[in-house]
C-alpha cells in the first residue's frame, strides 16, 4: 500500500474513532480528555504538524533560489510572476462568488434564533493594503524567517536568487551547496512522511472528537451550504478551470493530488503542506522546480480559494440571522475586501477567521457573531485548507503547461513519484 492510501485509511480510522468519542460522551471522562484527546492526539498530531513546519522556510528559500538560477531568464520569471498574480486572484474571486450565491440561494440563516456559544473579538486585525506591500520588502530577513512571512522570504529568495544568476560563472560552488541543501531538506521531507498515517489518525481523531454534533444540527444550514460549496469549487469550479487552460487528464489530476489534499486537511495549514505539495507537483506532475518553487509558496500566501468560499457563506448566513440585506453593492463588497484580505495572511489554521473580522467590518455586521460558527470552524477549516491546495496545484500545472515547463510523460504516469514507507535497511543504504 502507497503512502497516500495509508494516510487515506489513517483519515477513516480517526474519523471513526473520532465519531465513537463524541457520541458516547467519552470526552467528558477526565482521563479521556487529559491523556488521550488532549494527551497522545493532541501531541501526536503537534509534533508532525510542527516538523512540517521547521521544513517551509528552508524548504521555500533552498529551492526557489536555484529554480531561479536554472530559469536563466528574467523575463521568463516575470511571466511566472505575473500569470500566478492573475491566476490565483481570479480563482479566489470566483471561489467566493460561488459561496455567496449558493448561500443566497438557501437563504440559510433567515429566521433562526441562534446566539453565540463562544466569544469571539476580532484581535488580530488582517492587514491592509498598505502594510501587505511595504511587507513584501523585508527590514530584516531573519526575522520574516522565524515568523514564516512568506512573501517577505520569496522576494528575498528571488532577489538573491537574480543576483547569483548574474554572477553565476563565479558562484558555481555557492550554486552546487545550495542545490545539496534542497536535495537534503527534501530527503527530510520524506523522512517526515513515514509518520504521517499516525500523526493523521491522531490530528482527525482529535478533531472529531472535540466537534459537538448537537452544535452540526443547530447550525446545520450553514455548515451544508458552505460543504457543498467547498466540494463544487473543489471538483467541478476548479477542474473546469484545469482542462481549460491545460487539456489534461483531470481523472490524473484528482488521482495525484490527492496525498497533498489529505495532509492539507489533516493539518489545516497551508503553509505546513507546502513541503508535500511541491513535491507532489516535481515528482508527480512533471512540474519543472523552477515554477513549482515559486508558484507554490506563493498560492500558500495569496490564494485563499477554500477560506474566501467560507467567509462568503459565513457574512451572508450572519446577515440573514440579524436580518440585514446586504444587496449587490454589499456582495461586491464581500468579493473585493475577501480577495485583497487573502494577500499576504498567514497560512496558518483558523486564520479564516481573523480575515472575516475584516469582511464583517466592511458590511456592518457584528464581530461578536463569529462565536456562533466557531464551534463547527474546525472541520469547515480543514476542508477549506484542502481546497487552498487544490487551487495551488491547479495554478501551478496551468503555467507550468503554458511555459513548456512540464513534463507531460510524467503526468499521465499514474504510479510515477508514488511515496512508499522508508524502511530501515534505506536508511542504512543510504548511510544515514
């Protein structure tokens, strides 16, 4: 069995396991709480989501340099540039669209009575326009590595990256350590992967087993609406896009994108799937490293296509409880303060929610009333992550297809790239 498929089976056990918990109240037992769902999940699933996470920077920045490098063209990087900028905003703009008329549609929300289980103040303002752009340059590189600003890395990446493709002729052996640099945090990434099943079973289970059903039923309305519009960008919105532009398989498409949507659900996060996707698209793709280390950090940070759906469904479910017509002016609104908010956020889990303080700002709805979708945001959170990704790979194979950068043969090889478990005598062959 692949590895995607043992993460798959992993994902149906803690789903189950997760369901057992909450249904029979198990939760509410002291040493059940303690030791097993805040205890062996909680720390199981931590340790591999933040081993992910020590990989993203050094990852990003010992990848995308030498892509640039191996590019050889300015021009040829500013074409990439420009199509992910175009692509990824596109994508999200339709992303929401397709989450506020579904909601609309439903009329979820119109006549309920629901309040606010847990507060819920919008401290952490999403930035603005302003702060995103002067962002981008960093004052200190160091300090945007340790927080995991990613535009900040790429530009730096990208930057030093032009000026080592100037001087390459006198930086070969610079240009060789950096390459020996990728291929090890790469051997890493697959060192990681071998503990991905458990660290899976554990993260859903957790999950799960934390998610009230009582609070599902009561809000329903909301949390179907905003599934099924997550799903309908995911597999119908989304791979129209990809045959479009590329006239490829999409059967291919959802076949090897899949260990990347499971990770991507699994931690919420983004930013902590970027090691698996850019892999996925290098090695199952065909994806060449110079675009794919680009695109794919890059749609982490500014392509929110699963979290603008979620925002969208969420202000217009809000609107109809306090009974507030938002009319066209306020939908257009919705896109566009979505759309610029997505730019530049953190890839981190939940962070949907600190954007959507800002939505609410902008068509006057109360802050306050974001405690009454938190309780199910958990498991919204990880659908939408996995639609985040998604968007990314589908971006990244559209320009990699228009710029010859992709290696067709690799692509419709549907078993080339496969992640089989690491065993013991490899690492011993390998002399680790």
């Amino acid at each position: 069995m692949n590895l995607a498929n043992k993460v798959l089976l992993a994902l149906g056990l803690g789903i189950c396991i997760g369901l057992a918990i909450n249904f029979s109240g198990a939760g509410s037992i002291a040493w059940v709480d303690t030791y097993l769902i805040n205890g062996l999940f909680h720390v199981a699933g931590k340790l591999f989501f933040n081993a992910l996470q020590m990989l993203v920077v050094p990852l990003v920045l010992f990848s995308l340099i030498p892509g640039i490098v191996g590019i050889g063209d300015i021009r040829l990087l500013g074409k990439v540039g420009s199509k992910a900028v175009v692509l990824y905003i596109a994508t999200t703009a339709i992303a929401i669209s397709v989450g506020i008329g579904l909601a609309a549609l439903a009329g979820i929300g119109e006549g309920l009575d629901i309040t606010a289980d847990q507060a819920f103040e919008g401290k952490q303002a999403a930035k603005s326009t302003v702060e995103i752009i002067i962002g981008v340059v960093p004052k200190n590189i160091i300090a945007a590595m340790s927080n995991g600003e990613m535009l900040a890395i790429i530009f730096f990446a990208i930057f030093f990256g032009i000026a080592l493709l100037i001087k390459q002729k006198e930086s070969k052996a610079l240009i060789s350590i950096i390459e020996q640099l990728n291929s090890i945090f790469m051997q890493m990434v697959e060192m990681v992967m071998v503990f991905a099943p458990y660290a899976v079973f554990c993260l859903v289970a957790k999950a799960i087993a934390e998610l009230g059903v009582d609070l599902v039923v009561r809000l329903s309305g909301y949390f179907i609406v905003v599934m099924a519009a997550l799903l309908i960008h995911a597999f119908v919105t989304q791979m129209l896009i990809f045959k479009v532009f590329t006239g490829l398989n999409v059967g291919m498409f959802i076949k090897k994108i899949r260990a990347a949507q499971i990770f991507a659900f699994s931690t919420s996060s983004s930013g902590a799937t970027i090691p698996v996707t850019m892999r996925t698209m290098q090695e199952r793709f065909g994806v060449d490293r110079a675009v794919s280390s680009f695109t794919v950090p890059f749609g982490a940070t500014i392509n929110m296509d699963g979290t603008a759906i979620m925002q969208g469904v969420a202000t217009v479910f809000v609107a109809n409880l306090y009974g507030i017509e938002l009319g066209m002016a306020g939908y257009v609104t919705i896109v566009l303060t979505a759309v610029l908010a997505s730019i530049g956020t953190a890839a981190v889990p939940a962070v949907g929610l600190v954007m959507l303080t800002l939505v609410f700002e902008q068509v006057g709805l109360p802050i306050a009333a974001i405690g009454i979708i938190m309780g199910v945001d958990r498991i919204v959170d990880m659908t939408r992550t996995a639609v985040n990704v998604t968007g990314d790979a589908v971006v990244t194979s559209i320009i990699a297809k228009s710029e010859g950068k992709m290696d067709l043969t690799v692509y419709n090889d549907p078993n080339i790239g496969e992640v089989h478990e690491l065993h013991l005598e490899e690492f011993e062959k390998h002399g680790t």
